[in-house]
C-alpha cells in the first residue's frame, strides 16, 4: 500500500472523515496552546527577578520557579497519559487547557515568590497536553503518516514560538504582567474552542482501564524500555531533553547576562527559534524522511545540536546566536525522529501510557535542568558581559548530546532501520510488513 492509498483508506467513509478533520483542530489546538506558552517565556525570568536584589538570587529563584513545574509535571504526566487512554483524549486536554488558563491569571497577579512557585506546581500538575496531543495525532494516523503528521505538529509547536515570544516580548516591554493576561485570554479561548468543536480521536472500543501500579514515572520508563526497538533511545531522549531544558531555561537569563538583552530583544530571538522549526517541521522533515531514516536522521540531528551549543556557549555577539539557529536544520529534526520510532513500537492502546512516558521523562529532564542550568549561571554570574564563561550550561549542554549521539548510535546498530515502523519515504516498501 502506498501512502496515499494509505491516506486515501483512512479518510474514506464517516470514521475516516472526522478522522481526516480531527488534524487541523488537533493542530489549531495546538498552536494556539503553544503561542499562550510562549508569550510568557521573555518575561518569566524578569518577572522573578523583580522579587530578588542580585543576578545570583535571580538565577536561584528562577532556578526553583521552573525546578517546581518540572517537579509536578514528571509525577502528573504518566498519569494523565494513562487517564487519556481510558477516557479518551479530548477531557485530558481540556482539563490541561482550563488548568492553564488559571495558572496564567495567577502567575499576572503574583505578589510573592511563593505565589510564582505555588501556581508553577499546579499548572504542572494539570499539563500534559504536548504528550496527548501526540497521543491523538498517533490515534488518527496510519504508521505510514504518523512520521509526516508529527512534523506538522512539530510546525505547529513552531509557529507557536513564532509568535508567542514575539508578542510576549512587545507586550512585556509595556509591562511585565500584560504577556499573562494575554496568555490566559487565549488559554480560556482555545478551551472554549476545545469544548464545542475539537472531537475525540479515542473511538470507545480501544480504550483500556487504568492501571494505577504503571501511572507513575518508575513503571512508565520500565514500560518504555520494554518496548521492541527503544531501549537505549530512553537514555538518548532523556540526555537531549536534558540539553534542550538546561537551554530552556537559561536562555533568556544567559543573554541578559552575557549581551544585556531585554524582553525584546530575547522574544525576537526565540521568534527566530520558532521560525526555523516551521520551516523544519513543516517541510524539510518531510523530504528528509523521504530520503532517510528516522534513525540517520536523529544521529546527524545530536551531532549538529551538540556543535550548535558549542557555538551558542562561545558567542561573543548577539548575532551570531541566530546565526548558529540557521545553522542548526538537523538539530530541529531529533525530536521528530525518536518521537516516531517510539510511537511505532508501541500498539493502538497503549499510545497515551507510551507517549506520557515520553513526557515524564522530558519532565524529569525538566526537574534537574533549573538546577543545573540555573546554578552554572549564578556561579559565572559575577562575571562581566561578555565573558566566555557565561556560557557553561551551553558547552555542559553540547557534551550531553554528545553523549546521546553516541548512544544512538550503539542502539541503531543494535536495531536497523528496517526494524522500526516504515516513515512515509519507506511506507510504499514496507506496507505489507506494517500491515502485519
């Protein structure tokens, strides 16, 4: 079967329909989940910082903001994924979306530190809506899509960053608290987009029980492990999410510190970010996966991530951080490569638990990454703006996917590509195989 008469199967008759429009909301949903998140990173940072009096308990508490999400989303997301495979996918994401919604409004309305920390606890707690989204996308999706579906995805959490550090950024330069106002107005708006037009994508008769001994990390990652063909890849997601979290969260801090940049000047950087993933994930994945593996294309991907790190952590002007972001095409691939090999290991009923597993370790990542990444910034943060050393967490960041590349590789040899499930280029060879 090729795939367009794979695509043409699965949108013939009324399931395949729904199927069929359930992408673009899958998609709508999130982007407009993504440009809420946005809005909120440039000016995070300088919102802790109006609670602190030095550079170095400026990272710290930026350090412990982030570290308390990360904390609450690695113990919430293996049990809402599961949730999703029992009771469908669509109230786990509007739950994730109202839950924001609030956190957003709290957070504008902060007037402690602890009030930052409280609010990041709860909204971690409810927010797992990258993994059910992925979840969905895998449920209306034949193994020869699921590659190129991701990628549109993967271009929809792109526009997102295009558009949200951009807008958090002008309106931060206004005033701090306005980017939460605005990003609890969408969060309330695509929930209400969720209610009355996104469908479910969970049909009744592969929808399986809960089990509450394998909804927490420690089962979710034995889970993942035993999946045919990902062992190690649980190591090589967990090092590049670590890298990838360590830059999240050090980002705007390290440019502050190391180039003076405001809200500004960080949203215009991270609208680059955005910029390049779109152009990634929403085309040149796809031509990439036509003409390669998802394996080749996740080892090239860590070695051109672990240079641009390397690159990052060593610049000395502003604009060479976009430069090394238009660099970096490989690098926005990883995480659609893996995210297919591991969803095509796992069978129909089981995609949320996977896919929450996924996240719980993305999520631990989370947990770890302020603690590092933030405490490697107040240990240079002394330092005067330009220094090099500034960019420790970035040159720790290129040796961990260094260390995942490595990785990789060991487990690709172990399991050929031939052995994952077929990516659209290979789809037309392998059909019979996957029908199988």
């Amino acid at each position: 079967m090729t795939e367009a008469a794979g695509a043409s199967a699965e949108t013939t008759g009324p399931t395949g329909r729904k199927r069929a429009a359930a992408m673009p909301f899958i998609m709508l949903t999130v982007l407009l989940d993504m440009i809420a998140i946005g809005l909120i990173i440039p000016v995070l940072p300088p919102l802790v910082g109006t609670f602190t009096g030095s550079q170095a308990d400026h990272a710290f508490w930026y350090g412990v903001v982030t570290f308390s999400f990360g904390l609450a989303n690695f113990f919430g997301a293996p049990i809402l994924g599961a949730l999703s495979d029992q009771y469908g996918r669509r109230p786990v994401l509007l739950v994730g979306l109202a839950g924001l919604a609030c956190s957003f409004f709290v957070t504008a309305l902060a007037t402690a530190l602890w009030m930052l920390v409280a609010v990041r606890v709860f909204s971690g707690a409810l927010q797992a809506n990258a993994a059910v989204a992925q979840a969905y996308v895998a449920d209306i999706s034949t193994a020869a899509d699921r590659g190129k579906r991701f990628g549109m995805l993967g271009a929809m959490f792109g526009m997102g960053f295009v558009l949200g550090p951009v807008m958090g950024g002008l309106l931060g330069g206004i005033d701090l608290r306005l980017p939460f106002f605005a990003a609890g107005t969408l969060a309330v708006l695509n929930t209400l987009y969720g209610i009355f037009v996104l469908p479910e994508s969970l049909a009744a008769d592969r929808r399986t029980p809960i089990n509450w001994k394998r909804a927490n990390p420690i089962a979710s990652f034995s889970q993942l492990r035993q999946l045919h063909g990902v062992g190690m890849l649980v190591a090589v997601i967990g090092l590049s999410g670590l890298a990838q979290f360590i830059l999240h969260t050090t980002w705007v801090l390290y440019t502050t510190f190391k180039f003076g940049w405001g809200p500004q000047e960080n949203g215009w950087s991270l609208f680059a970010v955005g910029a390049m993933s779109v152009l990634v994930q929403g085309g040149l994945i796809r031509v990439a996966l036509k003409r390669s593996t998802p394996q080749r294309i996740a080892v090239i991907g860590l070695v051109s991530s672990s240079l641009s790190y390397l690159l990052w952590g060593a610049a000395t002007e502003g604009w060479m951080m976009y430069a090394v972001i238009g660099l970096n095409v490989f690098g926005f691939m990883v995480q659609t490569a893996i995210q297919t090999i591991v969803s095509g290991a796992a069978d129909e009923q089981s995609q949320g638990r996977t896919l929450g597993a996924v996240a719980s370790i993305n999520s631990l990542t989370a947990v770890v990454a302020p603690i590092i990444g933030a405490g490697l910034l107040g240990i240079v943060s002394h330092l005067p703006r330009g220094d090099w050393r500034i960019g420790a967490p970035f040159f720790l960041c290129s040796a961990l996917q260094l260390v995942a590349m490595v990785l990789a590789l060991r487990h690709f040899r172990r399991h050929p590509a031939h052995s994952s499930i077929p990516t659209p280029g290979t789809a037309a060879v392998t059909s019979a195989a996957t029908e199988a």
